[in-house]
C-alpha cells in the first residue's frame, strides 16, 4: 500500500515508522525544514519537504499513486484542505485525517474529502486501524499479511530498562526498536542511547509477545 503522511509531528512519525515497518511505502511531507533534517535517518520512509496543503508539493511527494493520505498537522484548517486535495484533486481512495479541536469536528466529512476524521485524542493504534481499515490486532498492531506485530513500552523510574543503553537490553528474537519517544519527541533509535524514565518506545517483531517485550524492558 502507498500512504502518504501530511505532518511530521510525534503521531504522523509513528504513524510512518509503523506503516513502514510493516512494509507499505511510506511518504511522509513535513513544511519545517528543521524537522526534515531531524527525520534525515529515519529508515524505509521518504520523507519530503514541503507544505501538504499546495497541490504541487502533493504530487511531488506522490499522491496521485497514493491508496491512503493521512492529514496529521496540528491545524485543523490545513488537515481539512489536505483531505480535500487528496480526495477532489488526486482520487485518493482513503483519506484520514485528525481533529484537533472538538468543535471543528462537524466539517470533517465527506464534503472536505474526509473518509476518516479522527479526535486528537484518539489512541495511535486506534488512528491506524481506522485509516488503513484493518482489524486484526494484537498488542498495538497486527497487520496478518506482513506478519508484524507493533508493541509499545513507557520506561518509568522502576523498570529495569532506565538508565541502560539499548545495545544493553537483550531483545527477543525478530524485534527492533522502531523509535524512542522523549519529551514529544521521537528520534532513531541507536545502540548507545540511554534510556531515561518517560522515554516511550515503540517496537517492531515478527515472532514476539507483549509479554516478552515488557520482561525486557521492566
């Protein structure tokens, strides 16, 4: 499938690394330049720069080939002129995108191109089985074509994980981690970053549980 994420903020990255982790082809547009250069390592996700809501940074990132655009700015005018391109310009079959503010939920509809409108504070895995329409989950995410299960983990001051590297914690077989959330923040995940109580992360297996993860980690 081939999705393409308007936002680059902490919830369109995960989205990305999500997505991408379970083999879809990943576009993620993002206007500020500095964040571009931050996401410059992220893995198996294009990232483009650009403002979503001009058609022409839109077609360069590849909407015309896309099954899935997903609006996730924090501006609600904006998500709701993506979807709306992304729908009436390019024939996107699937258009999700966020609400920020309760009540501008009203317009987020067909109308504006809209198949998915989805609260602000609606949970990550919930935001993703809407938009892609899948169902089968466990854990976080399960998408059954790909195999891949998507578990997330908080490290608080009394698991066993804080203050350790990530090349100290002996993973299960088949599992990475896919991104390291601090303070709002995700960032690529390296061996020698030391965990830190609020740190979250998100990690990607084939073959382990949610049990199994969390023993790594707490």
């Amino acid at each position: 499938m081939k999705v393409l994420i308007a936002g680059a903020g902490r919830l369109g990255t995960q989205i990305a690394q999500v997505l991408s982790a379970a083999r879809n082809d990943v576009t993620l547009v993002e206007h500020d330049d500095d964040r571009v250069a931050e996401l410059g390592g992220l893995r198996q996700v294009r990232v483009v720069a650009g403002d979503a809501c001009r058609p022409g940074v839109l077609e360069h990132a590849g909407a015309l080939a896309c099954d899935l655009v997903v609006a996730t700015t924090g501006r609600d005018e904006d998500n709701l002129v993506i979807a709306l391109l992304a729908k009436r310009q390019f024939g996107v079959g699937r258009v999700a995108a966020r609400v920020n503010e309760e009540e501008n939920s009203w317009l987020f509809d067909q109308r504006w191109g809209v198949d998915v409108a989805v609260p602000s504070a609606t949970p990550l895995i919930s935001l993703i089985e809407e938009a892609t329409g899948a169902t089968d989950t466990v854990a976080l995410l399960r998408l059954s074509k790909a195999g891949v299960e998507v578990i997330e983990t908080a490290i608080t001051e009394e698991s066993r994980a804080a203050g350790r590297t990530l090349g100290e914690i002996a993973l299960p077989a088949g599992t990475v981690v896919a991104t390291v959330v601090r303070d709002g923040r995700p960032t690529v995940p390296r061996p020698e970053e030391r965990l830190l109580p609020g740190d979250e992360l998100l990690l990607v297996s084939h073959e382990a549980t949610e049990r199994e993860i969390h023993a790594a980690f707490q």
